[in-house]
C-alpha cells in the first residue's frame, strides 16, 4: 500500500515537473517571438549606388527597435559617426514605415578631404606643443572633432600664456571638387598681465606667503593653468579652506584673480589614552599608553610651523619629536625645516636624531628637499653587553647620511581628503661609524669593522577612491629599509600600534626592511565624520648577524571618527594576527582621544 502510493506520488510530481518544463519552453518561444517583433528590420535606399550602401552598412545602427525615440538616437547616431568620417553633406531624407519593416532615404555624397592646411603666423614651439605637422592634413579625410581638437589646444596653449582672448580661425578657406584647403591661424588678442591677487574671506596669510604658495607675481603673464594648479596648491595648506573657484576680472589689460578662502582651524592640540594588555604581568592588567600632540601653525599668517610630539609607548619607553618650519627664507622660495627626535627604550638604549632640511617647491603640487641627519644610538645597560661579549645585537653608534626626498600630492582635502593621491620617496647614504664604550672590554671591538656605508630608502604611496556619494577607498603603500653590512638592533625600524599596523603592541616589532599595504573604507557621515573599516597587511624582515627572519602580520578592526564642540573625537578597534598568533579578541587594542583645533 505504502508502495503504490509513493510510486502514484513520484508520477504525479514527474508528470506535473514535465508541465512545468512545457510552460517554460512555451514561454521561452513566445519571448523569443515577440523580441523578435519588436526589432526593426531596416531598408536602404539611396540614389548613390553600392557606396553610400556600404557607408550605411560600415556604421548602421543594431536591432533599432521601432519606437520613435530610440529609433531618432540610433539614426542621429548613424549620422554623427558618418559626417565624423568626412561625409558633411550626409543626410537623411525620409523614413517609410511598413509593419516591422522600415525604409530609410540617405544621402552620403563625397568624403571631404584636406588638400592642405597651412600654417599662418604660429610659431614653430607652440605648434609641436600642440602636434600640429603640415603633412597630416594632406589627403587624409576632413574630420570635425580632430580638427575642434586642434582649436581646443591651440586656445589652451594661449590662454596659459597670457591670451585669454585669442582665436582661431583659418584664412584663404576653399572647397574645389571634394578637397579642401586653407591657412590656419591664431588671432591672440591683447595681452593679460596679473594685476594682483585678492582674497576673498576670512582666510589670514600674508601676501608675499600667498605670492610664493600660488607661484602667481604681478606682471607675469596671466595663465588659466598656473591659476587652476595655485588653486589646488592652496586646497593642501592645512590653514586655509577653499570654499570655491577662483575667478578673474579683465581690465584694461590686466587680471586681477580673486581666491575665495576661509581660515581652518589648523592649530592642533590632542591626547589620546590607550589601555593595552600588559604582556609582562601574569594577572589581567591593563598598560596605559599615552600620547600628546601640539602643532601650531601658520603663525601670524605667515605659514611658520611649530610642532611637538610626545609619546609613551610602553613600560619605561618615551618617543619625543620637535619641529619647526620656516617657509619662504628671506623671501625666497626656500622652507628650512629643523627636526629632532628621541626615543628611549626601557633601560636598553636611548636613540637620538637631528634633522636639517630645506625644501624647494617644483610646482604647485610638488616639491624637492635636500636634508642632513645624525643617529646617535647609546646603550644604557653595557652591563649585559659585558656578560654575552659575543652578542651583537645592540652597540653605541653614530650613522651621519645625506639624502634626497620628493613629495607629490594633489588630495582635495588635508585632513579628511575624499579622492586624490599622494607620494614621498626618500634616498639617504652616509657613514656609520661604532663608538668605543669604555664599560664594555676593548676586545669585543677587535673583530668590528668601526666604520661602514650605510643605505636607507623609503618610500609612501596613498590614493583615495570616491566609490559612492560619501563612501572613500583608501590604498596605502608604506616601505623603508636600511641596508648596511652589518646591522644592529638599536638601529632598526619599531613598527606596530596605531600608525603602522593596528591590531598590536606599539612598537612591537624589530625591521631592518618592511613594506606595509593598508585598505580603508570611509564611509562619510558629514564634512568631517566618518565610519571606517580597516586591514592592514605587514612584510617585516629583520637582517641581524645571529638573526635573519621573515615575518608576515596582518591587522583588522573598525572605528569611527566625528566632530564635537571640543574636538574630532576618534575611537579605533583593532585585533592583529601573525605567524605566532591568530585573531583573537581578547588581544584586541582599543584607541580613542580627541584631536582639538584652535
């Protein structure tokens, strides 16, 4: 009974599975059938013979369908691509509509084609700057947008330098048979100078500060390039907001540019408090870090920068970073810069470094610098040293280089930019000589090279990625590495904590070479407030006498970042994993302070 009754079941579903099956076919048929009613098949007729119906054929619309709009855009279309190839006398005549059939009257006529066009009165630079040649317009095809292209660049190229107003227009225009022929020439107009630069707003900086930022004087040449790219020079400037394009007022002559700016609040004050699992105790208790930063700048309007960074990273270690710019030396397009830089680690080592730089804008965007610096790194415990002579991880040295850096940037926004890029490269080479320590025996210097040439280079690529209306993708690439025949322990890079890979200990991690790719989504909740996620992925590689290893270490976690009457408030939740140790959240590193500005 139970048999026949599961065998009845299993032939009623195969039966109505086949119905099923049926319906969809059926269905299937009909679409086909009325998809293929709705397309239009299309009828030539043209009183040129087969060459007209080749060019009709070489450009014609696909499955027009026969509603009037789409069938207006696809035959426009067909025009526009066919005049585009030298046909300007082409045409459509009439349209015949007959059930699914469609009869379309064209006219192609002859192609039009240069005879020559010459060169009238533009110099030979400004015509290789727009790649202009003579030859290129003989007995090629007559080609409206190539040709709209040669006015747009030669109009641009005038604009920049001072002819805002000039022309181009062709001389001695003729049409014999199908070719044409004639003289091209540009007519500039009167020559625009810069009158002066106004500001308009709140925007306090001095005006010779403002000349040397835009790279814009009185009496150059006006140039609606240099004025766009002196634009988005003033949008990196962390004390000036740009609140709207700049505009130009013609005179007699002359331009007078206005930029339209608004004071930021640029002067930061901030402290963040970290609470940390204390990895040298045994119970659950907390290690609280510190950290203090105060950056003041654009002094008295004239862009002078001074900064302090404090920070301690762990149970006696303390980071301190002193610096002050000072743009424009005796009104001249040079920044020097003065940097100081101390870290201490425990009772191990204490590391010391100066800094000089000075700087010279490139563009608008870019900029050189030349700098000189001095690592002094001293042990403070020699006594362990004295016990392992054989050890080399740690010694007293002095590494004195010379290098070169270049930045790059054109981000829209200093603080919380939402598209652009940004790039450093960095190159140093100097001498690292060892410094005798008279706690530590004489013989453990016996078999030391005292003095060796020592490389560093370094490197940060950033781009930010509008992928919504208010969602930003952010890429980041950091490396550094230093190379020397012999490195030490006290000379490595400290990575690890909130500025390098999130997830871990500050400064948790000894890297002769590393390379850091972070990928961020911002989603923006206001002007200056957003919800991020974060990943974070590390190559760490250590290079010592007694240790060589690899190490890869990865780093997720989320936060949020918003404004507040006292501040930008920021809370950072992060977890990290490596070779070691796997995700877990009970590792995991909480951050939040406020970043004040006044």
């Amino acid at each position: 009974m139970n048999l026949r009754l599961s065998s009845a079941v299993r032939y009623m579903f195969s039966l109505q599975r086949y119905r099923i099956l049926g319906l969809l076919l059926v269905l299937w048929l009909c679409g086909g059938f009325a998809q293929a009613q709705n397309k239009t098949v299309v009828q030539v007729v043209t009183p040129e013979g087969a060459e007209a119906a080749d060019v009709w054929k070489r450009n014609q619309p696909k499955n027009i369908p026969l509603d009037s709009v789409n069938l207006h855009q696809g035959l426009q279309a067909w025009l526009g691509n066919v005049r585009e190839q030298g046909y300007l006398a082409a045409s459509i005549d009439s349209l015949v509509r007959q059930n699914d059939s469609l009869r379309v009257h064209v006219y192609t006529g002859r192609p039009i084609v240069w005879a020559s066009l010459q060169n009238g009165n533009i110099g030979e630079a400004l015509l290789q700057r727009v790649g202009f040649r003579e030859k290129l317009y003989r007995g090629t095809p007559f080609r409206p947008s190539e040709f709209a292209r040669l006015q747009q660049a030669l109009l641009r190229e005038a604009e920049n330098t001072g002819y805002p107003y000039a022309q181009v227009v062709i001389d001695s225009l003729q049409l014999r048979q199908d070719s044409l022929q004639g003289v091209v020439r540009l007519v500039r107009g009167p020559l625009m100078t810069i009158d002066s630069i106004v500001v308009v707003g709140t925007g306090r900086i001095q005006p010779t500060a403002l000349t040397r930022y835009t790279h814009l004087e009185k009496g150059q040449p006006f140039s609606q390039q240099r004025m766009e790219e002196a634009n988005r020079a003033l949008r990196q400037l962390p004390f000036l907001k740009v609140v709207g394009a700049p505009q130009v007022l013609f005179a007699k002559n002359q331009a007078r540019i206005y930029f339209f700016l608004e004071e930021k609040k640029a002067n930061q004050f901030d402290g963040i408090i970290g609470f940390l699992p204390d990895p040298n105790s045994r119970e659950a208790k907390l290690l609280i870090t510190g950290e203090v930063n105060l950056q003041v700048r654009n002094l008295r309007g004239s862009g002078k920068q001074i900064g302090l960074h404090w920070r301690k990273v762990e149970r006696n270690s303390q980071l301190l970073d002193v610096e002050y710019r000072h743009p424009h030396l005796f009104s001249s397009p040079f920044e020097v810069a003065a940097m100081f830089h101390l870290y201490k680690q425990d009772t191990s080592f204490l590391n010391l470094r100066p800094r000089l730089e000075i700087a010279y804008p490139l563009s608008t965007t870019s900029r050189v610098t030349f700098f000189a610096e001095v690592l002094s790194s001293q042990l403070l415990s020699p006594e362990a040293l004295r016990q392992r002579t054989a050890d080399s991880s740690a010694i007293d040295a002095n590494f004195t280089s010379y290098g070169v850096a270049y930045a790059w940037g054109n981000l829209d926004d200093l603080y919380f930019p939402r598209r652009g890029s940004h790039a450093f490269f960095q190159g140093a080479v100097g001498n690292k000589r060892i410094q005798r320590n008279a706690r530590v025996e004489a013989s453990y210097y016996d078999t030391l090279q005292m003095k060796t040439t020592q490389l560093s280079v370094a490197s940060r690529l950033e781009r930010y990625w509008p992928v919504t209306k208010n969602g930003v993708v952010l890429t980041r690439l950091k490396a550094e590495a230093l190379l020397n025949q012999r490195l030490y322990l006290n000379e490595l890079f400290r990575l690890g904590g909130l500025n390098s890979i999130r997830g871990f200990d500050d400064y948790s991690f000894y890297a002769s070479s590393y390379a850091i790719s972070t990928l961020e989504f911002r989603q923006y909740t206001g002007e200056d407030s957003y919800l991020f996620l974060l990943y974070d992925q590390g190559y760490l590689r250590r290079d010592l006498p007694e240790e060589k290893n690899i190490q890869w270490a990865s780093g997720v976690g989320g936060g949020i970042s918003f404004s507040t009457g006292a501040g930008v408030f920021q809370l950072v939740y992060s977890v990290g994993r490596n070779e070691q140790e796997g995700f877990s959240l009970q590792r995991g590193k909480i951050h939040f302070g406020i970043t004040g500005r006044f």
